[in-house]
C-alpha cells in the first residue's frame, strides 16, 4: 500500500457513489481534473439511498431556491441523456394536493407562477374527470406541475458512472474508507489502499457523520430508515391507474403532520409505487434490523391514505423494501466546505429529496472543490445555519 510520487497524486477524491458523489465525479472529470470515485460497497447496490427503479422530478417546491435550481438540473439531465444515449426521465405530470389554505400548497402556486413554469389548477371535478382514480375531501386542492414526471434512477446512476469513466475517471469499488488525514495533500486509507488527493469530496450518504467525525466535524444528520412500499389494483387492468398514473405529493392531508408521494412503478408489473416522506431513525450498518418499535406508523398512515384517496388499490402493500434518507433538522441540503479545511467539501442531508437535484448538486460541490463560485446562492446550504456543530480535533 505504498505511495506514491506526485504523479499519483489525484486532482480530487470523492467518497461515495451514490448519485450525488457519481454526479461530482463526472463533472470533475468534464473539467480535466484527473478524479478518483470511492465506494464502500461492491457496485451496484442497494445499502444507500440511490437505489430503486423511479424517483420524482419536479419543480413544485415551497422554497424559491430548488424551484430556481432545477431550470439547470433538468437540462442537465437532458445532457446525460444525449450523452449516453439512454432514456432517463418520462414526463408524467406532477400532481400536489393540500387541503384548501395549506401554505405550502400556496407557496408552490406561487413559485410556479411567477417562473413561468406550465402548470395548472384543477378542480375536484376536473381532477376526477382527468385521474378517475382519486377521491378527494371536499375542502382538498390540487395543483399540477405539468413537466413533473419520474426519473429512472438506476439507468441514471449506471450512466453517470460510465460517463465518468469514459472522460477517464477511476472508480474503486468495494474500498471503505478507514481513515482521511487533512492536510495540504489529503491521505484516504481504505480497506485496501491509500490514495492522496489535493482535494476532497465528502457525499457519503447515511454514513456520513461517520466519515465525518474522526475529522472533528459533528452535524446534526439523522439517518431514517424508509419503507418503499408498492400497491396492488383491486381488480387488474382497471381503466388509469396503471395506465395514465401521475407522480403526486400529498401534503397534510385529513390534518395528518406528513407527505405521501406517489408515482407509476418501474420495479414491479401491475403495482404501484406509494410511499411515506420520511422514517424511523436507524443505524445504517442495521438497516434490515427491527431493534425497537416505529416512532411512526408510516405503513399505518399509507394504508389509511389508500383507503380515502385511492380505494382502487388494496389497503395493504403487496411489496415493502427498505431504503435510507440522511435529513437534515430544515430538511435542507449540506453543500459547504469543511470549517478547518477547505480542500475538504461536504455534501450531505439529502433528506429525500435530492436525487433530482444530483446533476447539479454535482456540478455545485464539483465548482466547490476546484475553488469556483457557484451561480447559485449557497446560504441555505451552508454548515454555518447550525448551531451545534463541532469542528475542532
């Protein structure tokens, strides 16, 4: 495990492949910057949270910020598209529904509006006439984001990935990092080697405050585990809901503190993808283990929603999978230098919602990491927003 001259030195690490750090990797590499990708795990898997088939694309968001981001971000997922020659998003709509003076609901009208993003109000009637298969409260409101649709998040990761190995990037896989030393030129040990770097990048998902720690850096990261759960038809091949099924966020619905999102299912024939914003806190090296009872009865509160909204489906899930969110206490991401180290970035607390975000959330840490001024404002994102963080060693 010898090292090295400067030859073999890298340019940048970034530890972790999932689609944030995949996405990192690709556009370092894009910039000539010769980029090593460290992952812990035998690639493909599904220990993280970059997994699945489907995820939700959209522009429907309360706060100004991701709706102003993602302009970019659906272009650049048009990029990777042309580039790879693959099929990554299918425009289905995007549905929200609120009960009537929610004020995210309202934030997101407004937002929308006033960035000329097509959409549309639709009444109850209308919203009956359009998708048969949703039964609203009388007092529920809906709104579409009409470019919403699904992205199909394993071709997305596979193809990141081969992009940035065709710019000459080097993945290892299968390597856990064991230890990283600051310092001019940064030393990660892993379970194999050691690999140096003038720069780092830190997306380690659920294991980041892991990864973190050792280097004097204590955020308040909470790691959820989330049941992914899958719906059957009550009579097969009933007219829309496999057929003309739209992604949906359902916010606060019959006065319930929660999200449930939905959206048509790659994974399983004839099944449904409808799922609980959220989780139970657990240790990601346990994540199968059931080791206490669930703060919160996400199953419960899905059945329940299925049975109001959606009585075609059966009220129980044919198919449950686990999966991993990493949030935040605002539920906003990390994208911010390390407080002692500034040739060491972070990208963390997802909290759900960032795999649509990932190509230029990339592209942000990427510019980060080279020394660059991101056009976004990262204010949001900074590490300084939290009071409890620890940074000395």
């Amino acid at each position: 495990m010898a090292l090295s001259s400067s030859s073999r030195v890298y340019d940048c690490i970034v530890v972790g492949a999932g689609i944030q750090g995949s996405f990192t990797a690709y556009h370092l590499a894009k910039n000539q910057k010769r980029t090593l990708l460290l992952e812990q795990f035998p690639l493909p898997h599904s220990r993280g949270s970059s997994h699945g088939q489907t995820r939700i694309i959209r522009r429907a968001y309360a706060e100004d910020f991701y709706t102003n981001m993602m302009d970019e971000s659906y272009q650049l997922w048009a990029d990777l598209e042309r580039e790879s020659g693959i099929k990554l998003y299918r425009k289905t709509g995007l549905l929200v529904i609120a009960p009537s003076g929610n004020e995210e609901f309202e934030s997101i009208c407004k937002n929308m509006e006033q960035k000329k993003i097509p959409w549309e109000r639709f009444t109850k009637d209308q919203l009956m006439a359009k998708y048969p298969e949703f039964i609203l409260n009388p007092e529920d409101v809906v709104c579409c984001d009409n470019n919403g649709g699904v992205l199909y998040a394993d071709k997305a990761l596979r193809s990141v990935q081969e992009q940035f190995q065709r710019m000459g990037g080097v993945i290892q896989d299968g390597q856990k990092v064991k230890n990283i030393k600051p310092g001019q030129v940064v030393t990660v040990t892993t379970t194999s080697d050691i690999y140096e770097a003038k720069n780092i990048v830190i997306t380690a998902g659920p294991w980041a405050q892991k990864v973190l720690s050792p280097i004097g850096l204590e955020l308040p990261l909470k790691t959820l585990r989330i049941n992914v759960c899958y719906w059957k038809e009550k009579i097969p091949g009933s007219p829309g809901l496999l057929q003309n099924f739209p992604a949906f966020l359902g916010v606060n619905l019959n006065g319930e503190e929660h999200e449930v999102y939905g959206l048509p299912c790659q994974e399983y024939p004839g099944l449904i993808k409808i799922c609980f914003h959220g989780g139970n806190e657990a240790d990601p090296e346990e994540r199968e283990l059931q080791t206490k009872p669930p703060q919160i009865p996400d199953i419960q509160i899905l059945c329940n929603f299925i049975s109001k909204y959606l009585p075609g489906l059966h009220p129980k899930p044919a198919v449950i999978e686990q999966c991993m969110y990493t949030n935040t206490p605002d539920s906003n991401f990390i994208l911010d230098y390390h407080p002692l180290y500034k040739n060491i970035v972070i990208g963390s607390g997802f909290s759900g919602h960032g795999f649509k975000l990932s190509p230029l959330v990339g592209k942000i840490l990427s510019e980060l990491s080279m020394g660059k001024e991101p056009a976004y404002d990262l204010t949001p994102f900074r590490i300084t927003r939290f009071k409890t963080q620890s940074a000395s060693l």
